[in-house]
C-alpha cells in the first residue's frame, strides 16, 4: 500500500527494443523526473550479445507521479516490462 511519508524500491525486468540509443531514451526519463537509480544489471538472454535482459531497481512507489512518468518513457523503448515488486525501503537506505 502506498504512503506518501515511506520510502519504496521498486525492481523491474526489461528488454529494449532493438534501435539506437534505446538504453540512454530508456533511462532518460528517471532523472528528467527526479527518479534515483539504484541499480543496473545487464544479462545476456542467448549465448549471443545480441539481445540483453536488463533488472532496475529505483527509488520511489509506481504511483508516484513522477514515477509513473518515467516508467511511461521507459516502456516506450521496451520490448517488455515486468515489475517485480515495491517494497518499503530499509531504514539502512535513509541513514547512509
């Protein structure tokens, strides 16, 4: 359940679309929107470096505004999308 006043993580799975720059136009939207990236993996999907599966994790809750907006950017350059969960961040984050 979403409270404005708590800290979330949110963690996503996605793939890019095939084109140029998809990556940068993808990830564009979280500091336009004041959105902090915590973390980026990429993982290759075939024993070829053709295609990757990338994992997110950010701060905020999907319905945060400006979380919305930046997850709206993210889906236009993505084959797929999947959220895997929000949870409440730990109050390790808040004090380090």
């Amino acid at each position: 359940v979403y409270e404005r006043n708590k800290k979330f993580i949110m963690t996503c799975l996605f793939n890019l679309k095939s084109l140029p720059a998809a990556l940068y136009t993808s990830l564009v939207g979280f500091p336009v929107n004041n959105v902090k990236v915590t973390k980026l993996e990429s993982f290759t999907v075939t024993k070829s470096f053709d295609k990757a599966l990338f994992y997110l994790d950010i701060e905020g809750h999907a319905k945060e505004p400006k979380v919305e907006t930046a997850l709206e950017t993210l889906k236009k350059n993505t084959e797929s999308l999947d959220i895997l969960g929000v949870y409440l961040a730990s109050d390790y984050r808040n004090n380090h």
